[in-house]
C-alpha cells in the first residue's frame, strides 16, 4: 500500500495515522474513511468496522446485499431513498459533500482509482458544486 504523510502533529498534540491509499476505507456511501480526521485519530475504526455506526441506513443496506458500496448497486443513487435520506442531506450541507458524485466516480473508475484520488487530495468526500 502506498503512503501519503498527513504532514506532522495537529492542533491536539497526537500524531496522526497516514492517509493511505487503501479501497477498503470507502465507506458504503462512498466517502474515504482513510482521510477522516477521526480514523486518522485512532478515534474512529471506519465505515465498516465501526459497529456504533449501526443506524446508518446505507451501510446496513450495502451490508445485507452484500455490497462493498452502492456503486455496486443496479440503483442510481441519485433515485434512491436510502442513500439520499434526511440525514444525508444535512450531512452534505454541513461538509459540502457530494457522496452521490464519489459513488458515480467509484463506478466509472473503480475502488482503486477513487482511494488513490481521496488519499493523494486529502479529501473524505468530493465537494458539491455551489
């Protein structure tokens, strides 16, 4: 696995993990785990591994389809009434998230592709466009 250095200590005093180009950190939604200043904190084990994250309506989706992510889905999640449900929106709002746009992306490029952009930008998410 490649890696790309966050660049030292942040305003807390902790070092922080680097952010690596790893396609299991893209949560199901499609935003990149391994750039999360909580999982870069060790405070946060990711989409997948976080079992407090159960009352996300996404990640339960893509886990009882036995899906890695939604853009494995036949569904366009721009459709779709679990992907773009109420706390999404406000999550989107709040952080200028674009998760439909990195699902599209994950699409046509692949897991591979995406973690490598996310992780070489520093980005969990794509931005919207305002």
């Amino acid at each position: 696995m490649s890696h790309i250095a966050w660049g030292g200590q942040d305003k807390m005093s902790y070092t922080m993990k680097d952010i690596t180009i790893n396609p299991q950190q893209i949560a199901a939604c499609g935003l990149y785990c391994g750039a999360c200043k909580k999982f870069l904190n060790g405070k946060c084990p990711g989409c997948k591994e976080n079992e407090k994250a159960s009352w996300c309506k996404i990640r339960k989706c893509c886990q009882e389809k036995g899906f890695h992510t939604c853009a494995e889905c036949d569904k366009d999640v721009k459709d779709c009434k679990i992907h773009n449900n109420f706390v999404g929106k406000i999550f989107a709002f709040l952080f200028n998230s674009d998760r439909a746009a990195c699902i599209s992306y994950i699409r046509e490029n692949g897991e591979d592709t995406f973690a490598e952009m996310m992780a070489k930008d520093q980005q969990m998410t794509m931005k919207r466009n305002r």
